[in-house]
C-alpha cells in the first residue's frame, strides 16, 4: 500500500490564518475530483471558520467521557473505514482524551498517513518540540502541548503561513480571533508586537533551516555559482602570505566574494607545518576580511576538494609545487591531482620563491634522534657485528647459511632502533662482508663460489637496507606522533587560560611563562621613529614593553636568552632558559595571536576612552541647541507679559491684566518644568538620584498627575478597576513620569480623542497604559524617543526640549520598573508603565486583620469619590 503525504501549515501565532489556508485547500483539492474529508477541524466558535467548511463531508467524531465531562474526538477507526484520498486534521498538537486510541493527535495523523492517506494539518511554531523553551522565554508561557519536530520536518509540504503582528493585532481588535472580553488582556500579554516579532523570525529561521535541508539534498551532485568562494590552500610554509595576497586579489575583483583559507592536517595526528606560520598566516587571512578553516584528510587533493564542495566554492588557489623535477615526473603531486579532482572548480596554481626548492621540513623533524644515540649507533654496528661474526664461527659447520642471515639481520634492525637510518645501513653493508667472509664458500675470504650465494647476500643486502628503513621511520613517526601530542596539548592548555581571562595578552603571557617555567616574559613594542636604525636593534631608548610577567623584565629584544620577533614592531623576550627548536615553534605560534590581543586591547582602550567624550560632546551639543530654542521661548513670553504689566502708556483693562498674568505665570511654570527634567536628568546620568520607595496606590497618584496639567488633563478618561494592588515607587517621582507620559499623549492626541489610562495587574507586576490615538511613532524610532533632546524631527515651539520621555524612562527604571511603547490597536501610541506590585503584609492577628479590611473600604470610597469627580470634570 503507497504511503500517504503530509502538508503542514506552520503558523507563528494562533490567528494567523492556518485552519482558513487548510480548509482553502481542501476545497481546491474537492474542486479537483479529490476525494476529501474532514476528520477533525478546531473552529473556536469563529463564524468565519465555521462558515468556511462549507459542503466538506465531516466524519463524526468518537465521544468519549473523563472526569465527569463529555469529549469528542477524532474517530481515527471511522476516517480508516471510510478511506478518503485526503483527510483534513486540524491542530496537530493536541492530546488526545485519556481512553483514545493514542495519545497525541500526531500519532493518529501518522496511523492515517500510514494507511495511505494523504493528510492536511496545522502547527503553531511554539509547539515543536525544540522550541517549546524558547518561546517559554519570549512569551513567559509554557505550551503543554508539543510536536516532535522530526516528524514535522519529514513532512511533505510545510507551508508557513505569514502576517505581519500590526495585521495580526488588528485582527484580533476587531473579535475575529478571540471573543471580545478576551482581547485587551491577549494583546496586553501574549500577543505584543515584541512577542509576535520574536515569534514570527523563530518560524521564519526554523523553515529556513528546513528549506536548507533539501537543498543540500537537491545540489549533492554539483556545485553552483550562486556566489564567489575563493579557497587558498596553505601549507604552513612561508609561501603562504604569497597564496593569500593572491587569493585575496583573486576575490576582490568580483563584489561580494568570500575569502577562506584551509589548512589540512594529516589524518594520523603529526604537524605537517610550522604553527607559528600558520597563526601568522591566519591573521593575514582575518586582516583581509576572509576567514580561516582547518580540516583533517589521509590525502591532502581529496580533502581540498571535499571542503571546497562543502563551502560551494567557485575557485582554489594553489601553491606551485616545490618538489625536483624528477619527483614530479615519478608522481603527479598535490597541484595537479587536485586539478584533475577539481570539475567545475577553477584551480590557480600560483609561483613562489619556494619552487623547486623541496618538499616542506619542521627543523625538529630533521633528526628525531640525539646525538648521542647515532654515536652508540655505529658503535653497536663497528662492534656488535664483528663479536656476533666471531661468535657464529665455531658454530659453522652446524648453522647453515640463511640461519647466519637471519642472526645479523636481527643485529641490523636492533642497531636500527638504537641508533636510526644511517647506523642500520652501515650495518647492513658491514654484515654483508661478515657473511660473505666468514659463511660463504671459500670461507675466510671474500670470493664467493657459487651463484646462489651470491643472489643469497645480495637479497640479504637489500632487505636488511629496506628493514632499516622502515624501523627508523616507525621510530620516527612515532616521536613525531608524541611531539605532536605534547604540542597540541600545550596549544589548548593555553589557548583554554587566554580564553577564559579577562585581559587575553596577559593571560597568554602568563601562561607562556608558567609552562615552558622561564622567569619573565615580555612583550616589546617598539618606539616610532626607530625602524630605520639597525644599531638601535638592542638598545633598551628603542623599545616599551606592552605587557610583561615575572621579574626581572627585559627591556629590549637581545636581553632576554630567547627572542622571537612578532613584526618589525614587536617582539617577544622571554628570560630564565634557552628554549629548544621544539618549543619554540609553539611560542613562535602564539607570538601572532600576541600581536593581536595587543590590538584589540589598544582599540578596546581607546574607544572606551572616546565614548564618554563622544556622549558628552552629544549631549553638550542638543543641550545648547534645545536650551538656545526652548528656554528662550517661554523666557520672551514671560518677560513681554511683565513688560506690557509696568509699561505706562497703556492702559490694561482686567481682563486684559489678567490675561497677562496668566501668559506670565504659564511661560514660569513650562521653565519650572523645565529646569526641573534637566537636574532630574543630570541626577540620573550622575548615578545621585535619591528613590524613596513605598506602597503607593495608582487611583491617588494618577488624579494628582492629571491636576498638575491643569485643564487639559480633566479630559483624559480614567479606566482603572477599583481592585488594582498599590506599587511599589516614589510618590514625587512617579508623579513626574505620569505627567510626562500624560503630557505626552496629551500633545498628540488629535481633537476630540482624548487619551485614555487603564490598568491591570498580572505576576506581581501592575501595568498602567496611556493610550492616544495620534500619529504614534514608527518601529525604527521606538529607541530614538527615549533618548534626550530627541523630538523626532518635531520642532515646534510648545514641543519642550525632548527630555520627558528620556526622563520618564530613566525615573521608571530607577524605582525598578520599566516603560516601553506599543502600537495602539486601530492607530496611535500606548505607553506602558510597569512596576512592582506592593505585597500586603502577613496579619499578625485578627484584629490587625480586621483593621486592614476596614483600612480597604475606606479607600474604597475615597477612590469612588475621586471617580465621581473625574466624571464631573469630563
């Protein structure tokens, strides 16, 4: 039986328009001559929904009964029997009632797919599986009900379907999602713009993950030029700032083009190149704007080209090869069997000075083995040899000639192990004489009779040259395999200690020290004007140290016993002991990343250095240009008034008089107001602005708000319940954020919509909302507002200096709360003030208890004195 498909609807929110897309669909597909069902379809009482079923054939549910109450459910066993060529399941993650057949519905979804029919579902993204978390911590909600996200990603088709949170909000305002009563808490809550964002790029990240899973499936077999890739192949030899240069030329003439340099490590572990090149070589390739990889192959063609097919890249650049002629004729080598694995890559082979100049040796590679055992090497074979040939003599007659062949091969490959290559093929040609003198007729003498002794030492010869050979190069692969441990070892011991401090050049110097155990290390930078004097090399005026640890420091590069020189401007000194061959290569590798972190720490120190007097400078500026508009303003406004009020060639009538009054007490109360939001504001950027916090109740801090506006205020309308907890807040500083938001509201509302204040508690939090409905702000300048001296553009002359939205934050954030706008559903601006919700203290007896309940009422009546009163005012 053919397995049926699975098309999924992905939503970021419910609302979205899923069950529409689904049930859209289905009636295409029954339009078609498909055979369609509906087994399950969650409409939650929406007369669109329901009305858009329409003549689809609905299999009757199972009815199942738990806990007293009465449930239906999809009859999976009826959907079976009936075998439709579709079935539409709506809500892919529910669960099922306990007595169903299984007990989520994905798992019956599967059972139908299974049976071969094809199913239509829907999935909001907060019930995948993986995700459930994340939205967890968006929303603050923890959906019980989840998917595992591999049989939705093994879905068929997955169809997201898309709304913007500003449609989606305007949905839900106008009932089409959530019955009325249920809308201002929903977009309050769960559906803000922030979370519906947040939700909306999870689906939008997660589906693109999906899409990237069948592409890479579709483009296995090729490449495609989609884009530019350059990859530089790097050796670790000094030809790799060459290659990069080259490759980076290569990438910048196409606009867009990605720069990656690989380096590939032998697959048996050993370090086939110079760290310290390759660290040095790394930072050219970040200075250049690319990046840096390492990968690990058996044969180094097949591991370029697998990466490059990885990255998708378009071209390889390659060194040329340095090996003789005559290697390249015994063997295609790395350029051009690269070449011939490469299809549809291009492939640069770029020249250098390192042609033909051999293959790339590590000085520690050169001799694995001291001195000293080469030495007792060729003893062993100038002594060992002739005492074993004078110990076999006695004993020729009973041994026979292969037996004495194999006794001196065995001494060859003992003095191969002791003392290496040249030793064991000096053996080698030395047994040969010994055979042939002592063993091979006529004996004790170097004429040899027959002609299979003759083939006899002569294979004799070469075996034992070839046994040789590959004992000394057993031996030293597998020191190299142990150098290469150690150095590996002691590469993330130090690089772990530089990541996990807070300064990485001290940290990596330090570390420096502590493991190769020297006394000091310095880092030198040297004085500018310096470089173009040679004899100055050591002298101690040239150079400053950049950072140092241990005692004593050096002062310049040639007083330390090891030196490694970074760049023409920087050194490493290192005191306490000469450093052999193989650990300096290690701190040759960390000498880069040295120069580095000295970069960044200067950059670090002088943008932390340029940001205060950047904001300064900022502030100083929209100061004096807000000051030299704003103060002045209501200044002349105010001197004028006085002014006509003392001049004696007019004769004022009261009216007249008192008008004058008014405009003068109004432009000293804007100054008043003024001056204050600048100290406040100067109070909170210096970190001195006392909060004295206590339980403050909204229904007495709102009213006085609103009377310090004065007439305006009386037409703001006032919703808040009357069982609204108290905050936690200063009175005084409170009453300043109210008037300003108010104020705010107020100055944008459009004529004849007055704003409106709600509120509401939820986790111990109370949130107040000022909404208007006037021109609101854009999304892009929801930041901008908050900041000081910002009027987005507005410039009027009522407008003040922009500093009381940017106060009204920072005096929220001081009291431990916050204020964040919202787009107000059908147009406008909601300010949200959230603060800490007073908690009522524990009673300590009933008549304290008792005096509490009437402390309520109380304030009960006054808050409904002070509700009435407002309606008189309005």
């Amino acid at each position: 039986m053919a397995r049926g498909q699975l098309r999924i609807y992905l939503g970021a929110a419910p609302g979205v328009g899923k069950t529409f897309a689904l049930l859209g669909e289905a009636h295409r597909r029954k339009g078609r001559g498909t055979d369609v069902v509906v087994g399950s379809v969650e409409t939650h009482g929406r007369e669109h929904t329901e009305r858009l079923i329409g003549d689809l054939e609905i299999v009757p549910g199972k009815t199942l009964s738990f806990g007293g109450t009465t449930f239906t459910e999809m009859d999976i066993d009826a959907v079976i029997a009936r075998r439709p060529q579709v079935a539409v399941v709506d809500e892919l993650a529910h669960t099922n009632v306990p007595g169903s057949r299984n007990a989520k519905r994905w798992q019956d979804v599967q059972e139908l797919i299974e049976a071969g029919i094809t199913v239509l579902s829907t999935v909001n993204i907060q019930h995948l599986e993986s995700l459930n978390d994340v939205v967890q911590q968006i929303a603050g909600i923890a959906d019980q009900e989840t998917v595992p996200d591999d049989f939705v990603r093994h879905a068929d088709q997955v169809e997201l379907v898309d709304m913007t949170p500003e449609a989606l909000r305007r949905r839900m305002a106008h009932g089409n999602v959530y019955p009325p009563a249920k809308v201002d808490a929903a977009l309050g809550d769960y559906f803000r713009v922030g979370n519906l964002t947040a939700l909306r790029e999870l689906a939008l990240l997660w589906l693109a993950d999906k899409v990237d899973e069948q592409l890479e499936k579709y483009r296995a077999g090729g490449i495609w030029e989609t884009r530019e890739r350059v990859v530089v192949a790097l050796t670790g030899g000094p030809e790799g700032d060459t290659l990069i240069r080259r490759a980076a030329r290569v990438a910048a003439r196409t606009k867009g083009a990605d720069l990656m340099a690989v380096h590939v490590c032998r697959a048996d572990g050993l370090i086939g190149a110079d760290p310290a090149l390759l660290a040095r070589q790394r930072v050219l390739v970040e200075s250049l704007g690319g990046t840096y990889h390492q990968v690990t192959g058996g044969r180094v063609p097949a591991a370029l080209i697998d990466f490059a097919r990885g990255v998708n890249a378009t071209q390889l650049v390659l060194g040329a090869s340095r090996r003789s002629r005559l290697a390249q004729i015994l063997s295609a080598g790395v350029g051009l069997t690269t070449t011939n694995l490469s299809g549809p890559i291009d492939v640069h082979l770029v020249a250098h000075e390192q042609v033909g100049q051999g293959r790339l040796r590590l000085a520690a590679g050169t001799s694995p083995l001291s001195r000293s055992r080469r030495l007792a090497g060729f003893a062993l074979t100038v002594l060992g040899l002739p005492l074993l040939a004078v110990g076999l003599r006695p004993l020729r007659d009973d041994l026979s000639l292969a037996s004495n062949m194999l006794l001196v091969l065995a001494a060859v490959v003992a003095v191969a192990l002791v003392g290496g290559m040249w030793p064991a093929v000096a053996a080698a040609v030395i047994g040969f004489g010994l055979l042939n003198y002592f063993f091979t007729e006529p004996f004790d003498a170097f004429d040899i009779a027959g002609r299979e002794n003759v083939l006899a030492l002569l294979v004799f010869l070469v075996v034992a040259v070839a046994v040789a050979a590959v004992v000394d190069l057993a031996a030293r692969r597998t020191r190299e395999a142990a150098a290469a441990s150690a150095d590996a070892s002691t590469l993330a011991t130090v690089a772990g200690s530089v990541l996990r401090g807070g300064r990485p050049l001290t940290a990596l110097v330090e570390r420096i020290r502590e493991t190769f155990g020297l006394a000091s290390v310095t880092v030198l930078e040297r004085l500018p004007g310096t470089l173009d004097a040679p004899d100055r090399q050591d002298d101690p005026a040239a150079w400053r140290i950049a950072a140092t640890v241990g005692d004593p420091p050096c002062w310049a590069p040639g007083q330390g016993e090891t030196t490694v020189l970074v760049d023409d401007d920087l050194a490493l000194a290192l005191c306490g002991r000469a450093l052999p061959d193989s650990d300096r290569r290690i701190v040759e590798a960390f000498a880069a990343q040295a120069a580095l972190a000295l970069r960044q720490e200067r950059l670090a120190a002088e943008a932390a250095k340029a940001r205060p007097l950047e904001e300064a400078d900022k502030m100083r500026t929209a100061l004096l240009a807000a000051v030299s508009h704003d103060l002045r303003t209501p200044l002349a406004s105010a001197i004028a008034a006085v002014a006509s009020l003392r001049s004696q060639d007019v004769e004022f009538s009261a009216e007249d008089r008192e008008e004058l009054l008014a405009t003068a007490a109004e432009s000293h109360e804007r100054l008043r107001r003024l001056i204050e939001n600048l100290l406040d504001m100067s109070r909170l950027q210096a970190g001195v602005l006392g909060v004295f916090a206590t339980a403050v109740g909204l229904e007495d801090a709102v009213p006085a708000a609103l009377d310090e506006l004065g007439v305006p205020g009386r037409l703001v309308r006032v919703r808040i319940p009357d069982d609204l907890a108290a905050v936690v807040a200063d009175p005084v500083l409170l009453q300043r954020v109210l008037v300003n938001v108010i104020g705010n509201a107020l100055q944008f509302s459009p004529p004849g919509r007055s704003p409106t204040i709600t509120g509401s508690d939820h986790k111990a939090q109370v949130k107040l909302r000022i909404i208007d409905r006037g021109p609101g702000i854009p999304e892009e300048a929801r930041d901008r507002v908050f900041q000081p001296f910002q009027r987005l553009g507005d410039r009027s002359t009522g407008t003040g200096v922009g500093l009381g939205l940017a106060l009204s934050r920072g005096l929220a954030e001081a009291m431990g709360g916050t204020l964040r706008p919202e787009t107000t559903p059908g147009g406008g601006l909601t300010m949200i003030l959230t603060l800490p919700a007073a908690q009522p203290p524990a009673a300590a007896s009933e008549a304290h208890a008792t005096a509490l309940a009437d402390r309520a009422i109380v304030e009960r009546l006054h808050r409904r004195n002070r509700v009435e009163q407002r309606r008189e005012w309005r």
